[in-house]
C-alpha cells in the first residue's frame, strides 16, 4: 500500500483540486482498505482496488455532502515555468476542467497515473471498450477545446 501512495495523492488531488482535502481522503481510503483488506485477493491488481476505494470514498462523501450544503473549489494555483508553458498549461487545464466527470477520471487514470486500459476499466467498473471510448471523447474534446485559443495565440 506504500509504495502506491503517491499516486493515490496525485490522483486525488486532480479530482479535488485541494491538497489537504485530497490528503484526506487518500487517509480515509487507506483506513478502509485496511479495515477491508481481508477482502483484498492476493495477485490482483492492488493499484486498481486502491485506486476503486478512494474514487468510492469520493462519491461517498460528495453525495454526504450534497445532501447538506454546497461545495466551493478552490482555484488552480498559480503555474509555474516560462510565461508560455504557463499560458499553455493554463488553456490545458481549462479544457480539462470542461471535460464531464467520467472523461476526467479516464484521463486521469490512464493518462496521468499510466494505469492499463484493463485496470482503469476495473476501477470505473465499466467495461475496457467504455474506457476507450471515454478517453478517446475526452482526447476530442479537449482538440476541440484548444484549437481556438492556439488560433488566437498565433500558433
């Protein structure tokens, strides 16, 4: 379970875009994996019933907390680099902000976390070809986002 904690983090914090709530959760994620771990098949992926826990607790918990008052994000903080990789960044990560939650997640398990198709498909609990598909939209998509804003930076 150590070693996959980075990427439980990384993971977490782009889907709530706070580094103590995502740290958070990671936490309440691993004291229900613990508290599950008979349930844990040796030889499975562990990565993908990590990765299954946490995004359950997620759902948990903003479900909890749509019942009772409404959440407020945070903004992106500010990027660092030279003043083009940031504007760059910037127009990237607003595509990706437009992107439907079930596009976010496949990027961010098959893109950012490099998870195979098979578990990322385990850990949405939906089949390998919906992966596929979801990120081939979200690819799409985020084309289309950013075809007007490099025609209008001139590139």
């Amino acid at each position: 379970m150590l070693d996959e904690l980075p990427r439980l983090r990384r993971y977490a914090r782009m889907l709530v875009r706070d580094s103590a709530r995502a740290d958070d959760l990671v936490q309440e994620c691993l004291v229900r994996a613990i508290a599950a771990l008979k349930s844990f098949q040796p030889g499975t992926n562990m990565r993908a019933w990590l990765f299954t826990i946490l995004r359950n607790t997620l759902y948990n918990e903003t479900k909890k907390a749509r019942r009772s008052v409404e959440q407020t994000e945070e903004p992106v903080s500010a990027i660092s680099g030279g003043q083009e990789e940031a504007l760059a960044m910037r127009d990237v990560q607003r595509a990706f902000d437009h992107l439907p939650p079930i596009q976010k997640e496949v990027v961010l398990l098959v893109a950012v976390e490099g998870m195979e198709y098979e578990d990322a498909a385990a850990v949405l609990g939906v089949p390998v070809g919906t992966v596929k598909s979801r990120l081939s939209r979200a690819r799409q998509d985020i084309r289309a986002f950013l075809e007007p804003h490099r025609k209008a930076g001139g590139k």
